[in-house]
C-alpha cells in the first residue's frame, strides 16, 4: 500500500493555520510555527488563540517550532509565511526540503527589492519545485467556523495540481484549478490595495453608491496590471479576482479593509498598524504595486491614491477628491 501524501506547513499565522488544519483532516500535516508556545499551543489545546480566538483546530494537525522537524519526511509543502518574509525562511528550510518536493503559496504581497510574485520568490530559492498557490475568497475564521467557500490550486503543471487538490477538498472547502499563476496572484495581491481604498471610503461615510464605483473600477485597474503582465483577464472575474476582492472589501474581518477604515478615522499608518497587530499586506504591497504599474505603463488612479495615503500622509479624505476630479472616459478602454 502506498503511504499517505505527508503535507508540512511554514507560517503559524491565521491562514496557515487554518490551511494547515483543513489539509490534517485529509492527509498527515505538521505546521511550523516561528514561537513555541504557539506550537505548543495548537498540540496541546487545539487553538491558535492569537490569530483565531477560540476556535478548535483538527486535533490530528501536529506542530513544531523546529523547520528540521516540520519538513521531514514532507511531500508537499505550504508556505504561509507574509510574502517579505519568504525568501529568508525558505533559505533556512532548503536543506531540508526534499527535491521535486511540490510548493503552494498562500501569501498575498510582493517582495519590496524585487518586485517578485510570492511563486517567483519560491522558484528562485528552490529551483526545480514545481510552484503554485492556494487562493481564493477565504477568510480563515468563517472557514473554521464551518461556512462552506472555494479556492484555487493555481499552477502551470495541471498533473501535479490535480494531485494537491484533495488534500485541501472538503464538503465545505472547494477546490478548483486554474493554469494561469500569474493571473491568479496578482488577484490576491492587488485586492489588498483595494481593500484599503474600501475600508477608508467605510470610514468616510461616503455612501454605497461610491463604494460600488471603486470596487468596479479597482477590479478594472487590477485587470489592466494583469493583462499587461501575461496575465489572463479572464481569471479576474474568478474566485481569485472578482472573488477575493469582494470578500476582503466587505468584510469586517479583513485586515487591509481595517487599515482603511483607521486611516479615515485620522490615525497614522504606523498607529493603524499597531492597532491592527497583524501583518496587512496592502499596506507593504502599495508601493511596489505602483513600481510595477509604472514599469508597465499602466494607469492605477486608485492604487496611486492609496499609495498616497500609506507612504506619503495623505488623508483618504484628499484622496476620493482626488479620485473625482478624474475625467471620465470610455468605461471599458479608459485608464481610469
């Protein structure tokens, strides 16, 4: 009989863990946390409380504090670390990777010096692996509260996805497939821009009517970049496009959309981070998005807006005035 497809995940974090506990159901996993007491924790009492409050974990997910430990023996692997850290993990954690070893990315930011998608990070760190994603609308907490949602395994190699996705498959966790990676990255990547745009049109109080205008037309902005980048436009009415986008701008538990909404309130970007205590990959991602409309001659009024606003103080309420004074073109040629 062949033995089970072990799966290790790298990031202790909401998403990875929630990840981690849905693949523990299907197959053997271990998680690698960067503390202790987190590992400890999640083996001892079933819960990562930091990041998820109260809500049980599978009891049959194992962790580990120690990368040696949570990689051996591992036939796939997941990496949840935030996107500026994965290059420095992934290093430490080559040694003990096994070759042609399968690798998903769950992170959704750019690599500031590069410029680099998470899957180009993992490619040049582990050269050979076949590389993909998991993504989709997935908000970690209603997931492990039991509310049925989909995502995708989106990799160029159609075999190897086929084969990850019963690991992450359950009745209430779709998972479809997609070939086109760079299409399906730049989705969960730009959304968190757009994410912010939302949480401060929330926090102005500037009403449905405007909140719908920038959702239409930050998807429009994220399909331009995409499709200038080889992307298949297509993909961005998916579920990592469309899909994600609309899960992260309406939900209160979005963390990108939070950070809007206490930029409006009148704080900083660093007391809006600090309030927040989590990593929101907007906010890291801004800047680098604009370096690569930039290097791709694309337009982004609202991702410029924002960017703006996280790196260079100005208030969101400046920012929708700036948003306005926009001339209106053809709505399906124009820039803006």
């Amino acid at each position: 009989m062949m033995r089970p497809v072990c799966v290790a995940v790298l990031g202790g974090g909401s998403w990875g863990t929630t990840v981690a506990s849905l693949a523990s159901r299907n197959t053997p996993t271990r998680i690698w946390a960067r503390h202790a007491d987190v590992a400890a924790e999640i083996n001892e009492q079933h819960t990562n409380t930091r990041y998820l409050g109260e809500r049980l974990l599978n009891p049959e997910l194992a962790a580990t504090a120690d990368l040696e430990e949570a990689l051996a023996g591992a036939d796939a692997l997941v990496v949840g670390v935030p996107s500026h850290g994965i290059r420095a993990v992934l290093s430490d954690a080559a040694p003990h990777i096994r070759p042609w070893v399968p690798v998903l990315s769950l992170a959704k930011g750019l690599e500031p010096e590069t410029k680099l998608r998470p899957t180009q990070v993992i490619g040049d760190v582990l050269e050979g692996h076949p590389v993909g994603l998991l993504a989709g609308p997935n908000l970690a907490r209603e997931i492990l509260d039991g509310f049925a949602a989909a995502a995708v395994v989106a990799m160029r190699d159609e075999s190897v996805a086929c084969s990850l996705q019963p690991l992450f498959h359950s009745p209430r966790f779709r998972v479809y497939r997609n070939q086109d990676l760079i299409g399906s990255e730049l989705g969960g990547i730009l959304k968190n821009v757009i994410a912010i745009a939302m949480g401060m049109a929330d926090g102005l109080g500037v009403g449905d009517n405007t909140r719908a205008m920038v959702l239409a037309r930050g998807l429009a902005e994220m399909t331009r970049l995409g499709e200038a980048m080889g992307a298949d436009p297509r993909t961005f009415a998916g579920l990592t496009g469309l899909g994600d986008l609309v899960a992260t701008c309406s939900s209160r538990l979005s963390r990108n959309r939070r950070i809007g909404e206490e930029l409006a309130s009148g704080k900083t970007i660093d007391e809006a981070v600090a309030e927040l205590g989590q990593v929101a990959e907007g906010v890291k991602t801004a800047r680098t998005v604009m370096e690569l409309a930039a290097s791709h001659r694309v337009e982004m009024p609202i991702s410029a807006e924002v960017d703006a606003v996280v790196n260079e103080g100005r208030h969101p309420r400046e920012a929708y005035r700036g948003l306005m004074r926009i001339t209106a073109q053809h709505e399906l040629h124009e820039v803006a």
